[in-house]
C-alpha cells in the first residue's frame, strides 16, 4: 500500500501555522524568500508551506484577496520594495536557502536578483524574466531564470491542438504520452496492455484519479492519460479506437517533438478549401459593390443579347458574339473607338446605344468609386487591425495578446497553425512581434458576438482566451460557449484562470473542459529550482496539472533504502537509473513498486508538484528507522 504523505520512516513536514517560530524572520535560517505576491508567487508559497519548507513574502502593495490567500498558509509579509538591501534583510536574506524574484516588472526583478546576488553570491536565485536579452544576461551570474509565459504555453497549445501523443524523454529514452477515452468498461490492464495509467478523469463528474493501479476499472466514457514505449503505443493501437490516426501514424513514423496531446475530444481536422481566394474576394464586397456589380454584368448581358438580334451590316452578316462583348465593354467604357457604324442601324437600336452610353458609364462610375471606397477602407482597418477575416479557415483565436498570448501564438505559428489574434488595445506592444511570425490582430472586445463573428469562430479550429483578468475570461468564455453552440463540444475554448476555486467551478457548474492556471504551470518549476529538483516538464490531465522531474537520492536521506510502493500516492516512476550506471547507463522504464532506492540513484517521477516537492524535501531528512 501507499501512503498518501510518508515515506517508510520519514514523515514528510507539514507544520501548521501555529507550530512557526515566533522570532523575526531576520535570524531564520533555511526558509525561501519570495520577492512579490502575485498568483505565481502565492501558488509557489502554498507549494512550499506542503513541503514545510517555511517562505517569507516581500510585497509593497499587496493585493487584498491575495493576502488572505497568503493568511492561510503562515508565511510571514514583510511589506517593502524588494530590490532595497534593507528590506531584503529584514525578510532574513542572510540565513535564507534561496530566493524566488517572482515580480510583474522586468526591472524591479533585476534590480532585486543583483543586490540578492551581490549580498549573498552562496544564495540560490530563481528570477521571473519575461525579456530574453535582460534573461540572458542575469543567467551569466548565476540566477537560474525562467519565464511564466514560456512555461505555461505548452500547455495552452496542448488543450488547443488535436495531436494524440506527446514525446517525454526518461533518461535519453522516448517515452510516449497519450489520452484516450475508454470504449468500454473493463480494467486497465485488460483495456491499455502494457501501457501505464496516469490518470482517468471520470466521464460522468470530471474527478482525477492519479496513477491509478492497472486493476481500476473503468466506464466507458471515462478519459485515460496513458504512457509507455513507442512499441507500447504501436501494440495497443489496435484496441484505442478513441485514438485518432494521423498520417505520422499510420505510416509508422511519430513525431520527434509533439508539444501536446489530445484525445478523442480533440476538433476534426483542418480542411483546405480550394476556393478561399474567391471566398476572400466574395467578403470584400459590401451589399452596396455586390449590387453594382451585379447591375453592370447585367446590363452587359442584355447588352450582347440585343446586339446580337439586332445589329445588321450592309451585307446582311451579324455581329459576333466576340465583337458584341467588345462593343459593350468599350461603350461602357466609354473609348468609343469607331469600330462600329450604327447611323444605318434600325431606330431601337440607335436609341439602345445611347441607353447603353449614358446607364453603362453610371454604373462604372459607381463601381469604381465603391471599390476604391472599399479598399481605402480595409486598409485602413488593417491597419488599425479592425479588418474583418475572411482568408483564415481551421484557426486558432486567441484573445488577449500579453506576455503568454506572444508565447502561445509563437508556439502554433512554430507548427504553421493559422492564429489570429483579438486584443482591445490597437496599440499592443506585442501586436508587431505578432504580426511577424505570421498571426492576423484584430482590435476588438472578445466578450462582444461581433468581434468574435469577425475572428471567423465558425470557422476557428480552437479558442485560448488569455487575458490577464479571470473575469474578462470567464465572460469571454460564456460568450464563447452561446456563440459555439453545438460545436461547444468539438471546439477547445481553453480559459487562463488564477484564482483555483474559480477554476474549479468553471469545470464543474458551467463544463468548461480546458481551464488552465499559469501560477499552476510555473510554480513547480520556481519551487524545484529553489529547491534543487529538476524539473522537466508540466502537463494536464483533465484538471489536474502533473509535474514531470528527476531527482537524485541522496544518501541516508528520507529515500535511501525506501521501496517504491511507499512513494506518495499520485505520484508514479517512469524511469530509475541505479548509481554506478554512469553517463550511459540502462535506464529501467516504469519499474516494479517493490523495488528500493539507494543513494545515488536517479528517479524519474511524475505527479502533483505538491507531492514530489514533499518528496524531496524528505529526501533531505534522515530517515528515523531502517527499512524493513
């Protein structure tokens, strides 16, 4: 059996408010300083208080929700500009194991990491940057940088796109992670073979179930996060029918890198249509150009039709229906080129060129004169990215266009996915970074059904609403959600929300399926560099965000001599290379649950970060009994 918080031995710490010390965080030693209260740096405390690791928070301003989320962990606010010497130190600087700069400016985390860096050179430093150059430079001293949006994108594109498996390297080995809904009701084992479940998310509330035994049974419906070797997949594929085959596929061949997956949920896939030039042609005309347009081809018909019946030489021969096309259009064109003679013509004819002269020049006139309108027009909503679109098919919308819409509209035109881009403000500063790799901006409010039936959502692919406001998102997703209509359950509307018990009640009251937390996303990596994991990855099942990370066991430790069974409960091994196996040593993917560590071994783990940050932190805890 596995305990849900203990390793045999160790009990990992969780000391409750009440238990911290009552000295000044000025003489600890061994907590982690978080420089700003933002979601990124409340969900790294809160990670932090599960691993008993105590934190201590430096904000000026403090937001009130965010405090009283802060509260409830312990953790100590000391209020104060994080990038002053004096207040750093009063947040316990000196006796610190590490400081997280977790700030929503670029500059105020710079000028925070070098005076942490400049105090103390021994300090661990992990510093939010979201401006790669000024990133790149900080790294040159030692901060380990990491930016929100970059860490958190993968997993938008992932909820976005309809890719079925994902690649997870273990140790230099491939392993392949893929989501599928169950077909019928039966056990693991006897559904998936030999691949290994990571989750089943219940097809009828929507509750995770992680690292779940082979033997669970499941219903049909229910969706399954799976992973294993690529012959794993190969030999199970015949039983997946929820799996969709892609070209890669079926021809044996899988991608190298594939940034996301998605099942049998995921939106059919793009068609091409042949006709979107003349559909784009079609949507530049206004009611009044179409009219125009119609009138004068109609009048250039009748026109041929007339002189045709009508129009004699002086040797009895017709006119051709060539010469009737040309006399038309260079009447209308008023050229008049003296082909024709039509003094010795019947007398209705006489009078239809005149009528032909003076309603054919009109009409002309009036159609040049809506088109030049019309194309001034688009441009200048080009422009101001207002423009109406029309040439995009299978897109992805994608509304708020800050530091994680650039990521995310980099990652999918990275993979030449069609995006465009809908942001209030016409002057984003992003909306030329944008427009460079290849997106198309539209200025508008998201929430309003104009806006969004100008981003062509009958036609998009997906939607990743973005903004940094959870209202605006949840208002946007409603707006969504009526607009979509049956294509609901087809179309990913993918909703960025930092408050969790909102998340929460989107998934369960209103059924959003895609909602996704970048504090959630990033967190674990701010936490494991901080505290010396190595992380590799995040991803979602169903709502749950799982953590990918390796971790080395230290001798002595909470894990040396600990057998794998006694690991947390939603926690599970992917892979484990013994000490002693060097550089190239063998690793053995998903081993059996009675095997034990011992120092120096190197674990491959996946599973909630809470879970495998109290793993590590009692790894560093010597362990109070031996190992039966």
């Amino acid at each position: 059996m596995r305990g849900r918080g203990t390793v045999t031995g160790v009990e990992i710490p969780a000391p409750s408010p009440s238990t911290e010390p009552s000295t000044e965080p000025s003489s600890w030693t061994g907590h982690v300083v978080v420089a700003g209260l933002h979601a990124e740096g409340l969900r790294a405390v809160q990670q932090l208080r599960a691993a008993g690791v105590r934190a201590v928070v430096v904000e000026p301003r403090p937001d009130p929700a965010l405090l009283r989320a802060l509260e409830a962990t312990g953790a100590v606010l000391v209020r104060g500009e994080p990038s002053r010497p004096e207040v750093l130190a009063e947040a316990g600087l000196a006796g610190a194991s590490a400081l997280l700069c977790v700030e929503d400016d670029d500059l105020a985390t710079l000028a925070t990491a070098l005076h942490a860096r400049a105090a103390r050179a021994d300090l661990r430093v992990v510093a939010q940057l979201g401006n790669a150059p000024v990133g790149r430079a900080l790294a040159g001293t030692g901060v380990a940088v990491l930016d929100v949006a970059a860490l958190s994108a993968p997993a938008v594109v992932q909820a976005c796109l309809a890719t079925p498996v994902r690649s997870l390297e273990v140790g230099g080995r491939e392993l392949r992670v893929l989501e599928v809904e169950a077909h019928r009701e039966g056990a693991l084992r006897e559904l998936f073979g030999d691949l290994a479940p990571l989750a089943v998310v219940d097809g009828r509330d929507g509750t995770t179930a992680l690292s779940p035994g082979r033997d669970r049974v499941v219903a049909e419906g229910d969706l399954v996060v799976l992973v294993g070797t690529e012959d794993d997949v190969r030999a199970a594929r015949a039983s997946l029918p929820g799996l969709r085959q892609t070209p890669e596929h079926r021809s044996g061949q899988m991608p190298d890198q594939v940034p996301a997956f998605v099942g049998a949920r995921a939106p059919r896939a793009a068609r091409h249509r042949p006709s979107s030039l003349l559909r784009t042609l079609a949507g530049a005309l206004d009611a009044r150009l179409r009219l125009a347009l119609t009138a004068l081809g109609g009048l250039g018909v009748l026109s041929v039709v007339v002189l045709l019946s009508g129009y004699r030489e002086a040797d009895g021969t017709r006119m051709s229906l060539l010469d009737a096309v040309y006399f038309t259009v260079e009447t209308v064109a008023t050229v008049g080129f003296g082909d024709f003679y039509f003094r010795d013509q019947a007398w209705w004819l006489r009078l239809w060129a005149v009528a032909l002269m003076l309603v054919g020049a009109t009409l002309a006139t009036v159609f040049f004169a809506l088109l030049t309108n019309a194309l001034v027009t688009r441009r200048l909503e080009e422009g101001l990215g207002r423009r109406r679109v029309t040439a995009l098919d299978a897109h992805v919308i994608v509304v708020g266009l800050g530091s994680v819409g650039i990521a995310v509209v980099r990652h999918l035109r990275g993979q030449d996915v069609p995006v465009l881009v809908v942001d209030p403000d016409p002057a984003n500063r992003y909306a030329a970074a944008a427009r460079e790799v290849g997106a198309q901006v539209l200025t508008g409010d998201a929430t309003q059904p104009e806006v969004l039936s100008a981003a062509g959502l009958e036609r998009a692919r997906a939607v990743a609403v973005l903004t940094s406001d959870d209202l605006v998102n949840v208002e946007a997703g409603l707006a969504l959600k009526d607009l979509l209509g049956e294509r609901w359950w087809t179309v990913p509307v993918v909703l960025r929300v930092a408050d969790p018990g909102l998340a929460t009640a989107l998934g369960g009251a209103l059924g959003f399926r895609h909602v996704r937390s970048t504090a959630a996303l990033s967190a674990p990596w701010f936490v494991g560099a901080a505290l010396g994991l190595e992380v590799l990855g995040t991803f979602y099942a169903g709502a749950a965000p799982l953590l990918v990370a390796r971790l080395s066991v230290s001798a002595g430790g909470g894990l040396d001599g600990a057998a794998l069974a006694d690991l947390p409960q939603g926690t599970r091994v992917l892979g484990l290379l013994r000490a002693g196996g060097g550089a190239g040593g063998a690793v053995e993917l998903s081993p059996r649950s009675s095997a034990r560590l011992a120092a120096g071994d190197r674990v491959h783990l996946v599973g909630p970060s809470d879970e495998l940050v109290a793993l590590l932190r009692s790894d560093g805890v010597r362990r109070t009994a031996p190992a039966p």
